[in-house]
C-alpha cells in the first residue's frame, strides 16, 4: 500500500502520520502475516483508517473500543484466513478504586495519574468514572505496568485490578444546559458563546490548532457550526451543539447548548 497515494487528501499532518502508520502495520500484516494493533483512535480517526483498510482485500480488521458506545477505539489487523476470536492478546481492562468522599475526581486526574507513568494517551482508550473508582480499557502492552505502579490518583491512595470485558458499566457523561446567542455560526462566535471569552481568545483557540469539532481539527474560524455538532476546546472542555435556531429580534442567532462537566 503506498502512503502518499492513501493519504494525499489528508492535509493535518498528524493525521497524515497516524494514517502512515495504519498503512505501516497493513504492509507488514500482508508481508508476515502477523497481528497488528493501532492506537487508540477518536471517530474522525477511525473514519480515515477505515477508508484505508477497506482498499486492501488481503487482510481482515476489526474496530474494538471495549463497549457498545465508546469513544476511542483500536484497530486489529490480522491475515484474511484469522478471525477476531482467535487473537489471544486483544485488550485488557482494569478498575482503579479510592476512596474518594473528601474530594471529587475528575477524568482529567485519572487521566493525568496515567500518563505521569510515562503511558502514552494513544495507548489508552475510554475511561469510565464512577463514584469511587473508574474502569478504563488499555493496550495489552501496559495494563501489567499499570496494575504494577499506579498507587495515587490526584494525591489520593488507589489500587489497581485487572476486571473483564463484561465487568464494564456504562456510565454517560454530565451535562449543565446553556443558552447563548451570536452574531453568526461562525466557528469562533460559537466558542466566544459558549466559553463567555471575546472573539479574539475563541480565535487564537482556533488559530493555536486547539479546536475540534466533530473530532477533526479545524484551523478555520469561519468553519459553519451545525445543530449536534460536538465541539471540543483544549484547555476549556467539550459541549454539544444541541440546536442553531430562531433569530432574535436583534437579528441574531439563538444557540443552545451542552456542556459537558
């Protein structure tokens, strides 16, 4: 499979390289006929991995994130005569328990205790929170160093245990409703709305490649934010578009929103 030809309409070079190598494992899946797993990937990811999958008939793939509504998702590529079931290394899981009454643990502390071990992001998949522990899915590859040296979360003693795939308990997020209205659906208006900034930091939010939405990276502030949209900030968090509506009286747009807490 030729990288240039598969990715020449991918213009964000860090999808470009992470495309590179989906195409890397494809090549030496049908070379070696070995298994081979990607990253974790978000949806938009996935999208453009699976595009490149289905242009090789030599290998079978299959896109695994643990659970029925997950986010982040990895990919298996294995030779056409294997089937899914038969891969003994898939992924693993495991719930990491505290006792957590004085203080309210976020994603971003379960997250950031994860990744202080040295793990990368890419190596780990969604992370469940709960009351007082958290479940999450990782790569083969880590979950024993995990279980072996994951001891605090946020300055709170935890522990770590291996569960299994049916042990995973849904959990969806928190949401707190607003209502703002704007000029225009202009990407940037959006965000000054939503995050009570002036147009300028939602632009150099935009402008710094810190803006996604619908998972894909959106340099453009004059990007049209459609109803449902899923918009993601870094550094102020994440809300759903839920409707761009009725125009006021002043002639402008009603907008109203999710913010996910």
């Amino acid at each position: 499979m030729d990288k240039h030809t598969l990715t020449n309409h991918i213009k964000d070079i860090e999808l470009k390289n992470k495309m590179f190598r989906v195409i890397d494992n494809v090549n030496s899946c049908s070379k070696n006929y070995d298994v081979k797993q990607t990253d974790f990937f978000n949806p938009y990811e996935i999208k453009n991995a699976v595009a490149i999958l289905n242009s090789n008939s030599d290998i079978k793939y299959t896109v695994d994130g643990g659970y029925n509504k997950c986010e982040r998702s990895t990919i298996f590529i294995y030779p056409y005569y294997m089937e899914y079931e038969d891969i003994e290394n898939n992924l693993r899981f495991i719930q990491i328990e505290g006792n957590f009454k004085f203080k309210s643990i976020s994603h971003k502390d379960y997250l950031g205790a994860l990744m202080n071990l040295g793990i990368k992001r890419e190596k780990i998949g969604d992370i469940i929170i709960h009351e007082n522990f958290c479940q999450a899915i990782v790569s083969n590859d880590i979950c024993d160093f995990i279980i072996m040296n994951l001891n605090k979360v946020s300055r709170n003693n935890v522990s770590v245990v291996e569960i299994s795939r049916k042990d995973i308990i849904e959990n969806a997020p928190n949401y707190k409703d607003v209502s703002f209205t704007v000029a225009s659906d202009r990407l940037d208006c959006i965000i000054s709305g939503l995050y009570n900034i002036s147009r300028q930091d939602s632009v150099k939010y935009i402008n710094g490649e810190r803006v996604h939405v619908n998972y894909e990276k959106v340099t453009t502030t004059s990007k049209e934010i459609k109803d449902n949209s899923l918009i993601s900030v870094r550094g102020k968090g994440r809300a759903i578009i839920v409707q761009v509506g009725e125009i006021t009286k002043k002639g402008r747009i009603k907008v109203q929103a999710k913010l996910i807490v």
